[in-house]
C-alpha cells in the first residue's frame, strides 16, 4: 500500500512536535511505603518531523506503549524516548504523563488514616542528551500575615496550590517533595480530620502566617539546599478567600531545560 506519510510535505516548514495525545494508559511509579504504586496516566507522545515528510506514522506511537504494557515507568523513559526515535526516524522524542498520585497521611491529632491525592507529571525529552522532568501539584493552606497583624481576632486563610517542576539526574522520591512543600506553609491539608485535628490546623495555621512570597521563596532555598537539583520551577497560588483574585509568586532557579515545556 501506499505509505502517504513518507511523500513530502506541503511546504518546508520543519513541525517540532507530532503525535498522539491524551492516550489513558496504566503506569507505575516509584512509591516509598510501598515500592511501587500502579495508576492510570493521559499520556502524549510526540516526535520532530521534518518538513521533507508529509506525516508521523500515528498507530507506532501506541504500538511502543503496547510493547512495553504494565511496564511503563522511570525505569523505562529512556529506553520508550531511543524506542520512539527508532521506530518514527526522528531527531528528538517527547513524552508527557500526567497521573494521580496517592499518599496515605495519618491526621496530626487523631491519627486517622486517609489517601491524599496529588497531580503529578513525568515530562521526558530526548535529542542528543536526555533530559526527565518531575513536575508535582500541592494544596496547601496560607493564613495571611497582614490579616493577622491588623485584625482584633482571626484572620483569613485560604486553599493554596504549589506547583513543582524539577530536573535532577539523581533519585528522589516523590513524597519528599510534597513534604517540603507541606512544611513550608500555614498547615497542610488532609482527607480524613476529626474536631481535634480540625483545631490543631486552624491553630497551627494561626501561629504560622505566610504570603505567598513567602511560601516560594522557603520551598526553594528548601530544594537549593538538597543540592540534586539542576533546575527548578516552583510556582504559588493562594486561591484568596475574601479577595476577587489570586495572589501568585515563581521562582526559576538553575539552568534552564532544553526541553519545551507545555
């Protein structure tokens, strides 16, 4: 049959990615209690083309995810990045996955058990060198430190997202960061609270004021301080409880990417 892909292209207009996206598909990933954890991730994969082919071959992409069934993880990104060059003769491969990661917390007081979810995306890309992206969603909670300072009594908190992306060649597990981020807000956020871990929040949340400034700027002299880090993006946004907006702070640290971020 006639490969219509391989003709030329319309014009000489290089495309930087073309794929396949949104493709739902069971993972694992490294977990720190448990080993491992499987999950279900929308997943892209892409590749260049030059302008010299009219179209990527669409049903490969699906057949390296089916090669490499219920084995899709970190250990394998390289290994599916070489595949996907190999099979689609490209220059550079992408590949994104976005999954929902479960950690089980016990509530500070009561000790009640509960699963926290947190939104977290694998972004590999692979040219001439190969580069892996963690990027990790956290709510937290931020009491205002200017409602504090000027109110008789109480003062107005707010749910707060921190999002993380992180280039590092080195291991780290993904619950050390959702640490770090918990730790550098007004409290952190559970699934499961009785009325004494409900108190021992509000309390906790009042004696520790944060801006969203200052929830930026602690999460990352927190990361600096690993040193495992190449690059770093940490954004903040207090989703304001009696303003109209959104109060937002990021920070770029380190050498940024070759990869193209979404």
């Amino acid at each position: 049959m006639i490969d219509i892909q391989n003709q030329r292209g319309i014009n000489d207009i290089d495309i930087d990615k073309v794929g396949v996206k949104g493709i739902r598909y069971p993972i694992v990933v490294f977990d720190k209690e448990n080993e491992t954890q499987h999950t279900i991730a929308s997943i892209n994969l892409y590749v260049d083309l030059p302008h010299m082919f009219k179209g990527t071959h669409m049903s490969r992409f699906v057949e390296i995810l089916n090669e490499y069934h219920m084995e899709i993880g970190i250990r394998n990104f390289d290994v599916i990045l070489d595949k996907m060059k190999e099979k689609l003769n490209a220059k550079s491969a992408h590949i994104e996955f976005d999954f929902p990661y479960f950690v089980k917390k016990k509530a500070p007081v009561s000790g009640e058990e509960g699963l926290m979810e947190y939104q977290c995306r694998f972004i590999g890309f692979s040219s001439e060198e190969t580069e892996f992206i963690v990027e990790i969603k956290i709510p937290i909670t931020t009491l205002c430190p200017c409602s504090k300072e000027i109110s008789q009594y109480g003062a107005h908190s707010q749910r707060s997202y921190v999002n993380v992306r992180l280039l590092s060649n080195k291991f780290f597990w993904i619950e050390d960061i959702i640490a770090i981020v918990e730790n550098s807000g007004s409290a952190d956020l559970y699934s499961l609270l009785k009325r004494p871990d409900e108190k021992y929040l509000t309390e906790k949340a009042y004696d520790n004021p944060m801006f969203v400034e200052d929830v930026t700027r602690e999460i990352s002299r927190r990361l600096i301080d690993l040193g495992i880090f190449e690059w770093f993006l940490v954004e903040s946004e207090n989703i304001e409880s009696i303003h109209n907006h959104s109060a937002y702070a990021v920070i770029e640290w380190g050498k940024r990417p070759e990869t193209i971020l979404p």
